[in-house]
C-alpha cells in the first residue's frame, strides 16, 4: 500500500484481512511523508514500511525510479494507493500496471480530478458516491472495478459529503481489494470482471 495520510483505509484492510478466507495481506507500507499516520498504524502491526520522500531525490524521474524499486523488495499482487498523493510515474505503471488500484471520490467517469466532492455538489448532482479504478498513465481515468452510490443531502457541504464518501469507501476498497485477490480479474477494454474465468478477455491478471 501506498499512503501520504492517516492510514484509515490501510486500518480497514488489515482488519479485514484478519479473517483467514480474506485472500490478502498487507506485506508493506511506502509512503512520500515521513510522519504519515499510516507508519504508525503499519509499525503497530508488524508490516515492513519504507518512506521514499520527493525531496530526498534530485528529479521526479528518480523519485518515481525509487518508488517502482522499493515496490519491487515487497514483490506484491496487488498495490493499493490509500490517500497517496503523488502520481506515478512511467517506472511504476511499466512494472505493475494493470494491478494497482486507487479510489476516487465520486463516480467516475463523473467529475475526476482532484476536487470530486466539490465538482459534484456544484454540479448539483443528488448521487455521487466513490470509485475503485486500475491506475493507468491518465487521471482518474482507468477501468472502474467498484462503485457505491452516496446521496448528496440538502444541506451538504463538502466536509459532511466528502466525510459520508469516505466511510464508504473504505469499506468498498477493503471488499474489493479481498475479492481480487480471491477471484482474480479479467479487463477487456474498459471492463473489468471480477473472477478469471471469462472466456474472451485481451489481458487478464
């Protein structure tokens, strides 16, 4: 898992994970921000963590070289950007694409970008919700492989909607994030299957 914040998506995979037919683990925690919460909650449990901080590095190129190298020592399935706040770059997606996941504030392919909550309510929309995507070269832009609808209130603002948005989420990227790695997947297109028996596909994991 990738994180910048304080690791409560990173605290509701582990707790799922404590049931023996979830399928995953955690088996380490990278984040850009060396007080991150989500060291914290990692340590706590036991999980190796590293911090790879753009500072640290001479370009964007190197930090995202390092990045694609510290995921490497952890050899993971499946990586999760939890609240992590950098973009990633050529490197990571060349060496783990198709099997890393973000989550987005609203329901894609509605109101991407980095203000999701905000776009919507001064869209007026009355459903948004979150998205869990596979991470491609684009913004928000990748296969949707979860969503769960929110109501936006009457009197929503964006810390009340973006608050209810993100109880929801962690829940839905725990369950995805289970049944993944359970099931497997399958993408053809924009598609995206949960399971890996399906007959047709033009990649699978």
């Amino acid at each position: 898992m990738l994180a910048s914040g304080t690791g409560s998506t990173l605290r509701a995979v582990i707790e799922a994970a404590r049931e023996e037919s979830y399928g995953a683990r955690v088996v380490g925690v990278i984040t850009d921000v060396a007080d991150a919460g989500a060291l914290d909650i990692a340590r706590s449990e036991g999980i190796p963590t590293a911090v790879v901080r753009l500072a640290d590095f001479e370009d964007r190129d190197q930090w995202d070289a390092a990045i694609a190298r510290t995921l490497a020592t952890f050899d993971p399935e499946l990586v999760l950007l939890a609240g992590f706040m950098r973009i990633l770059g050529a490197p990571v997606l060349e060496r783990f694409g198709g099997r890393i996941l973000n989550t987005h504030p609203a329901l894609l392919p509605a109101y991407p970008g980095a203000h999701g909550v905000r776009d919507a309510l001064a869209g007026g929309a009355k459903i948004t919700g979150c998205t869990v995507i596979l991470v491609d070269a684009g913004v928000d832009t990748g296969p949707i492989v979860a969503q769960a609808a929110i109501e936006v209130l009457d009197d929503d603002n964006e810390d009340t909607l973006h608050a209810r948005i993100k109880e929801v989420e962690r829940g839905l990227v725990a369950r995805t994030l289970g049944r993944l790695a359970r099931e497997g997947w399958t993408v053809t297109g924009r598609s995206v299957r949960i399971g890996a028996a399906i007959p047709t596909t033009e990649e699978s994991s």
